[in-house]
C-alpha cells in the first residue's frame, strides 16, 4: 500500500494509507479529513475539490471535459485544482500530495 499526504482546511497535515483501485475521493472522505464526495465519485458536485501539489500534477491523467466543467463551477479555483473523485489510485501515485480547497 502507498500513501497520500493531505494537509485539511485547518492546515494539518496528514499520512493516509491508499487502497489501489479506490478513487483518491473515497480514501480522503472514509478517514474523514474533510471530504463529502456527495455524488459518489460520479463528478457532478464538487464536493471533493482538491488542489494538487503542483510536483504531482504531470503525474496524473488530465482532467476530462465533465471534470473540467465541474471545477468551471467553483468560485475560487487554483491552477492545479482537480476533483478527487476523478483520480485513481495506484502504486504510481505513491506519496502523493494535496491539499483539501477551503469550501
């Protein structure tokens, strides 16, 4: 198993186990560190805005045009903001760091 680094909206940073396979969003909102993931991962909330830490961002698939749409929508939106529902876990993926966005 890996680790996603997430620092929550208070600023503390925490080390979480990842599951292969599981969306970034279900890792984040089971160790409850702030993320709702109201839709289940079917990119139509937002609810799970993450900004990805700008070292991570070439490592991960490019948003698709639903994603995108979505993050159009967020009032506040930073350069390298995804959803987290839209990111897969993998062993690739490995210490991967991000920051929950502030509601």
């Amino acid at each position: 198993m890996g680790v996603i680094i997430v620092t929550d909206r208070s600023g503390v940073t925490h080390e979480l186990e990842a599951i292969e396979g599981w969306r970034v969003m279900e890792i984040l909102r089971d160790y409850k560190v702030g993320i709702e993931g109201t839709c289940g991962g079917a990119c139509s909330c937002a609810t799970c805005h993450v900004i990805v830490d700008e070292a991570w961002v070439p490592k991960l698939h490019p948003a698709r045009d639903e994603e995108t749409e979505m993050l159009d929508q967020i009032p506040v939106l930073h350069d390298t903001s995804r959803l987290a529902c839209q990111i897969i876990w993998d062993d690739s993926l490995d210490g991967l760091k991000l920051t929950i966005a502030q509601d």
